[in-house]
C-alpha cells in the first residue's frame, strides 16, 4: 500500500482497506509511513508481491508501477491516462456541497482559494463557482502554487494572503480547497483583522480533526467519503488478482457531508424577519413546525414570510425546512442504530415513506440504502 500517512485522505483510505481485509480476504499488507510526495522505495521493482493500491502522484511513480506487472489500483488521480483503474473523490460534488452550505448561511459574498495546476484543486473551485453562479453570485478566486509557503519566507507569505483578503467584501464566504491550507487562511484572517466567523465564513475539504481541531476558531470541513475509496480499491484489487481483465477505468465515490465547526457558525442576514426565520429553522426544524408558525413566531403573515425569504436566499421556507432535516436524518443513519421510522419521527419528517420520497428527490438513493453503504464500508 503506497499510501501516505501524513493526510488525513491517505489515513482515511487505510482504513478502509484494514476493514476489507478484515471482513473478506487474509491478505498480508506491507505499508510504511510515507508522505504523498515521497519517492517509491527502492525495492519496489523486484518485490514478489501480488497486488498494490497506490497514490499515484507523478508519472515517474506511474511508470515505475507498470514495470513491476503486477495489478495495480490508483486511489488518487492526479496523473492521467496511467492504464490503472482509478478510485476517486466527486470534486465536483465537493465544491457544490460547500457552496451549499455557504449559501444557506445568507452569505452573498464568496471567495476560493486554491492550487494552480492541480486537477483536484480546480475541480472543486470550477464546481464552487458554477453552483454560485447559477443563483447569480460571483467569486473572488486566489489560486497559489503548491509550495508557495516555502519559497517565501512566512511573512511574506502571510503579507500576500492579507492583501487578497483586504480586497474581499465582508461578510463573505471562503472555500479553501484543502484543510491543510486553512490554518495559514485563517492566520492571515487575524493579521487583517477579519473575525472568523462574521466577517469571513471558512469551510475546508478532508475533516481532518486535529487540523480542523488546532485552527481557530474550529474549522467547518467537507468531509469526503476517502474510507470508501479504500474499501473499494481493495474490493477491486481483489478481483484483479483473481484474473479481471478488464475492471472499471474510474470510479468516483460521493463526499459525506458537511462536518459543521466554529468557522461557519454565523447566520449572514439583514433581514431581521429572515434572520430571526432562520434561527427557529436551525433550532427547531426537527419538531412539529411549519411555515405558519414560524410567520406567526417572527410576527408576519405567511405570505410576507415567503416573499421575504424568497428574495433573500432563493428559496422557499418549506426547502429550508426539508433541507435542514435532511442533513439531520443523514447524520442519523450514519452514526446511529435507529430504525427508518424512528428517524423519520425525530426529524420531523413524520413517517418513513415521506422521508424516503425526499431522499429520492434529493440524494437519489433511499435510506436504507444510504446506511447500508456506510455499514458495508464499516464492516
């Protein structure tokens, strides 16, 4: 397993092959700790070995794994056309997701920071600002080379970061492409003296907790499905070592959800009556509420509510709502044994048909089949 330990993706995707093995075939691993850019060890070309799943991270890697013969995963993808099945992260998915969770915090304002020339990097921010341009927002973009930290010296690099961030209006929304660049982000934030979160909203991608954990305030993170990346990438090395000729070229696997921390908890509205509709969304979405009451809670009718929060945010109140309970059942299937109904009950969603119908509708998949996917990566 050419696999770096140094990220939380790479640690993710052992993981998930630990737990194939676990439950499926007795393979002996061979892993050494490793950073995603470190060179192939020396005795990889005469290794009496049967099978490798690998980061692929540069054609010289790629090269060197064709030579040994032997079946080979990419859990990674930043080198094309390798001839290797890949198993991969939904960047695309990524960045929609982010931008949602942005959105619904009435931010107007967006702005992403990202790596030049890496393919992951791009498609998320490509992702990020289609889905804002779509609700006819527009997004400032920096993009940095890959080690721009360490050619220049740290306060030089941090001077550039405040400068870009001085020209961003407040309050905004920023994605960084990756958790490991938020703690310089969120370094510069404080030099500039912008308050994390209600002049700038950060999210991150990997959920990777001690990062998330030492930043301050506490980073928002999306949180993609890497566990799974290592459970199918064994799942097909597997079957490559039993003779498949011709295994899928890619398969891409969706991200989870938003992990919400500190860095986003800020609701950006000047409407008072949005702000205030807003508030008993998050607090009470999963009991017994409707639009009604909520209009009668913020002291306006139903149809200025509507109107009010249509105008604002794009979207109805009940959308609000279901979204909000939506995220609340995922989490629940995820961590918990309840049964559909159960969840259905405590979600507001009142029963389990109705919950299944906007899981359909929105994550076009089922309940039952959003846990069983978890549970079979678990196991």
């Amino acid at each position: 397993m050419l696999i770096e330990t140094s990220l939380a993706s790479g640690r993710d995707i052992l993981m998930g092959v630990a737990r194939y093995v676990r439950g499926h075939q007795p393979w002996l691993l061979y892993h050494e700790p490793r950073g995603l850019e470190d060179n192939l060890p020396d005795w990889i070309g005469n290794w009496q070995g049967d099978g490798i799943i690998a980061r692929i991270q540069t054609p010289a890697m790629a090269d060197a794994l064709l030579r040994t013969k032997l079946p080979v995963v990419d859990a990674l993808g930043v080198v094309p056309n390798t001839g290797f099945p890949l198993i991969c992260s939904d960047n695309d998915a990524i960045g929609r997701m982010a931008a949602e969770h942005l959105v619904e915090l009435g931010l107007r304002n967006f702005a992403f920071l990202g790596i030049e020339n890496e393919y992951w990097s791009e498609a998320r921010e490509n992702s990020f600002v289609a889905s804002l341009s779509r609700k006819q927002f527009e997004v400032s973009i920096r993009r940095e080379h890959r080690h721009a930290a360490d050619r220049l010296t740290w306060e030089v690099y941090q001077s550039q970061l405040v400068e870009w961030i001085l020209t961003l209006p407040v309050p905004i929304g920023v994605m960084v492409c990756s958790d490991q660049r938020c703690t310089a982000f969120l370094d510069a934030c404080h030099r500039a003296k912008r308050a994390v979160p209600d002049d700038i909203a950060v999210i991150g991608v990997d959920n990777d907790e001690p990062l998330c954990g030492v930043c301050n305030p506490a980073l928002t993170s999306v949180w993609p499905d890497h566990e799974s990346i290592g459970y199918e990438a064994a799942v097909l090395l597997q079957r490559m070592m039993d003779g498949e000729k011709q295994p899928p070229a890619r398969t891409v696997l969706p991200p989870k959800f938003v992990v919400t921390r500190k860095s986003t908890d800020t609701l950006a509205v000047d409407d008072p009556v949005v702000f205030k509709s807003l508030r008993l969304i998050r607090r009470h979405a999963c009991e017994r509420i409707d639009v009604d009451t909520i209009a009668d809670r913020v002291g306006v009718s139903r149809s200025v509510l509507q109107r009010r929060f249509r105008s604002f945010l794009g979207r109805t109140v009940k959308e609000e709502l279901v979204a909000r309970r939506l995220k609340t059942a995922q989490d629940l299937l995820l961590n918990t044994k309840l049964s559909l109904a159960e969840i259905a009950l405590r979600t507001g969603f009142q029963h389990q048909e109705y919950m299944g119908a906007v899981f359909k509708s929105h994550l076009r998949t089922t309940p039952a089949a959003f846990r069983n996917r978890s549970q079979e990566v678990a196991n």
